[in-house]
C-alpha cells in the first residue's frame, strides 16, 4: 500500500528571514506542513562547539542550503497502521 504522506523539498530565495517566516505562516493556516531541512553547514550550531572538525572552503552552499531549503507537506502524525 502507498504511503498516504507526499512531501517536496523547496529551495527559496527571500529577502529577509521574515519574508520566510510569513511563508511558513500561511502555509501553516492553510494547513500545509513545513519543516526546515536539516543539512548543509552545520558547524554554527550549538552542538559544534568545542567539536574537532575541519572545513573546506567557506561552505557558501551549505549554508544556503541550511538557511533556505525545506521540506513541504509534512504530515508529523503517526497511526499504529504506519
């Protein structure tokens, strides 16, 4: 059986990170669900600091990648069928 759940991963490019913020609001009351993806540069989170790690370049993409990409249609509910 196919799974009911269908999801797509969009990249943006907005001028401000409210632009953002009121994208994922009206999706959100349209009832569409988001979620930020998590990848790209991860290095300015809280969990690297201290962490040994060696980087590359100035990982541009990577961080746009965190930034600006995310996934919708997320359906967060799990039944006991799934």
């Amino acid at each position: 059986m196919a799974s009911p759940i269908s999801l797509s991963a969009a990249a943006i490019r907005a001028a401000s990170s409210s632009n953002i913020f009121e994208l994922f609001t009206c999706l959100y009351q349209n009832r569409v669900g988001t979620r930020l993806l998590f990848a790209g540069n991860l290095t300015p989170q809280p969990c690297m600091i201290g962490a040994n790690y060696r980087m590359s370049g100035e990982l541009t993409n990577t961080g746009n990648v965190m930034n600006n990409v995310f996934w919708i249609g997320v359906q967060a509910v799990l039944s006991r069928e799934m």
